[in-house]
C-alpha cells in the first residue's frame, strides 16, 4: 500500500474559551491532535501556561496515512482543546478536518 507522510504543525490558537472567569487564575491550555479520534494516534502538546485565551504551542505531529485512506474520506484529523484544572481538564472545543480536501488533486497520484 502506497503511503504519505502527514507533517502537521499546530502553532496557535486564538480566543478560546475562557473557562476559568469564576477563579480569575490563568488558563493553561493543550491541545490534542488526532486521526479520527483514535487513541493510538493521539498526540498531545505542552500546556501554554502564558498566552491565556490565546495559546502557543508550535508542536509538531507526524503520521503516515495510506493514499487510498486520504482519497477516500476515511481519515479525519480531529484537534481537541482543554483547559487544565487541578487534576482535571476541560474540553473547550474541538476542530474536524477531512484530509481528502487538503490532499485530492494535489502533488503525485
């Protein structure tokens, strides 16, 4: 099966949601990346202590998906943001994208 190599570089997120307001106590946001929600693909960026509602991570992830997969709707890269408390943390948003979009009709075949 021919293979890709999928290099994804979250740098920065902008206005997240502030969920720590009752405490007034900064937030330490993350972020966790990946491929459909899998645990096994997951990977996870440092906790920004310093940028609040507007966190930097710019952490590098890398997976090899298989070009029929890409093609064919079945990968989705899944981003997930927390808000660090104590021992628990807080999902406060999520993004979604398909990869077909970003790879079909682009480089080789």
């Amino acid at each position: 099966m021919e293979c890709r190599e999928l290099e994804i570089t979250l740098i920065s997120a902008q206005n997240l949601e502030n969920v720590r307001n009752f405490f007034k106590k900064r937030v330490r946001l993350y972020a966790k990346i990946s491929l459909g929600g899998n645990l096994r693909t997951q990977n996870t960026t440092p906790v920004d202590k310093e940028g609040q509602t507007h966190p930097v991570w710019n952490f590098t992830a890398v997976y090899t998906v298989g070009k029929n997969a890409v093609k064919s709707h079945e990968i989705k890269l899944l981003i997930q943001f927390f808000c660090v408390r104590m021992s628990q943390e807080t999902n406060i948003g999520e993004l979604n994208l398909s990869l077909a979009e970003k790879y079909v009709g682009r480089g080789p075949s």
